[in-house]
C-alpha cells in the first residue's frame, strides 16, 4: 500500500536550514519530514519576525534623517500629503505621505436621501457598496437568508497551512 507522505520518516545526515531552501525543489521541500517541515516554518516566522524588525528600525532611520527636509519640502510645494523629492549627496529621497480620506456613513447616507428627495440622481454623486457581514448572515433565519441568497456568492482565497505538534 502506498503511503500518501512517503519519506516521512527518512533521516538526513545534513539537515537542511531554513536559508537552505532555495537550493531545493518544491518536491524535495514536500518530501522532509513533518518534524523537520515543522522546524522550518518556525525558523521561517522567526526570520519573517526579524526581517520586519530590521525593516521598521530602518524606516524609522529615514524618517529621522529626511523626515524635517522632506516635510519642508512638501510645504514649500503648498502640499500636506503626497510625493516629493529631495537629494541628498547625488542620492534622491523619494518621500511619499499617503492621504488618507475617510467619510461619515451616516451624513452620506443622509446626503444620498437629500439627493433623491430633491429628484436628483444620488449614484452621479455617490458611489454606493452594499454589504452584508458574513457573521450577521449566519445569525438570519433561514426565511432571511434565503431571500438575499441568490445576491451572495463565495470563492475561497489561497489555502494556509500551519504545522504544530500535538501539544500546543
């Protein structure tokens, strides 16, 4: 019979590291051991964890050093967010500060009733989104449900696999 993980319980005399996998195969990768897969995903979110503190603690570096010349920047060019650019030493700093806009559902919607009281069309003004929060769709009765079910459709995204031993 064959055994659907077949090498799960080969040994390797040289055990790969986690920095060791990209002179592997996806199969050769699939083929480790559950104990040594398991190592690997906890090395990797270990490196992931690390990476990202490496990353903040060198943006906040930036921030430091070009945070006072690119804002001034920016508020020579009249803006409070967006891109601009300055140099430093033949280097371009490329500082972008994102604007974020964020609206008041309830006044919209007050907005959108005005609108079409006035005989106007709101949807040339508007962008209007229904949604429905899946939680709140599972506690409807089922009469509920059935109503809006042909409105709803599901798609999975990509799948995740965790590994962990049995006693965590």
């Amino acid at each position: 019979m064959a055994m659907p993980f077949p090498s799960t319980e080969a040994r390797f005399d040289n055990v790969p590291k986690f920095d060791d996998l990209d002179r592997l195969s996806i199969g050769e990768i699939a083929d480790m051991p559950p104990a040594l897969l398991l190592a690997l995903q906890d090395e990797a979110v270990a490196e992931t964890a690390r990476v990202k503190c490496l990353r903040d603690r060198f943006e906040a570096a930036l921030a430091q050093r070009y945070g006072a010349a690119t804002e001034a920047a920016r508020s020579a060019q009249g803006k409070t967010s967006g891109t601009v650019r300055i140099e430093d030493a033949g280097v371009v700093v490329i500082a972008d500060l994102p604007k974020k806009v964020t609206w008041d559902q309830d006044r919209l919607a007050a907005m959108t009733t005005r609108i079409r009281e006035a005989g106007d069309d709101p949807t040339q003004y508007l962008e209007i989104a229904y949604r429905v929060p899946e939680r709140r769709f599972g506690a409807w009765p089922d009469a509920m449900r059935e109503g809006f079910a042909a409105a709803r459709s599901e798609t999975t995204g990509k799948p995740v696999f965790r590994l962990e031993t049995r006693d965590r």
